[in-house]
C-alpha cells in the first residue's frame, strides 16, 4: 500500500524538504514505519527513533495501523523558548 510523508525540521535536511509517497505492507503499524525509514535512511535514524506521526493534525498511537493513500507528517522533537 501507498501512504505519503511531509517530514518537518531537521528531518526536512536529513531526509526530504519534498513530500515523498513511500510502499508499506498491508498492516504497518506507525512504529514499523519508523523502523522502516530508519532502515533506509541510517544518518536519520538516531532523530526518527524520537520521531512522532501524525494525521490530520493528531498524533497517532505507535500501535496506530496506517491507511492506505494517507497523508502522515513526521515530527521529530523540538524544543522552544
């Protein structure tokens, strides 16, 4: 199945400052995905372990199973003043 990623931050330089659609099994949980993009993205996977996703403007479970053709953000953690 197909989902598509907006990665905010540092992950916007270490992964893509574009959207990107990216193929996933049926049943992937948001925690897979994480290990999946830290697999194939190894200079980003210190900051994506941390990383939380998102879908329309909520944070969703690690457990959460993605949908098929959905929009989910990648939000690694920040700190502000």
């Amino acid at each position: 199945m197909q989902i598509h990623l907006i990665f905010y931050a540092i992950l916007e330089d270490k992964i893509s400052a574009e959207p990107i659609s990216f193929e996933v099994k049926k049943n992937c949980t948001a925690e897979d995905l994480i290990d999946l993009l830290s697999q194939k993205y190894p200079h980003a996977s210190a900051i994506l372990k941390s990383t939380r996703l998102a879908l329309e403007d909520e944070y969703v479970g690690k457990k959460t199973v993605l949908k098929d053709g959905e929009e989910y953000c990648l939000i690694p953690p920040v700190s502000g003043g």
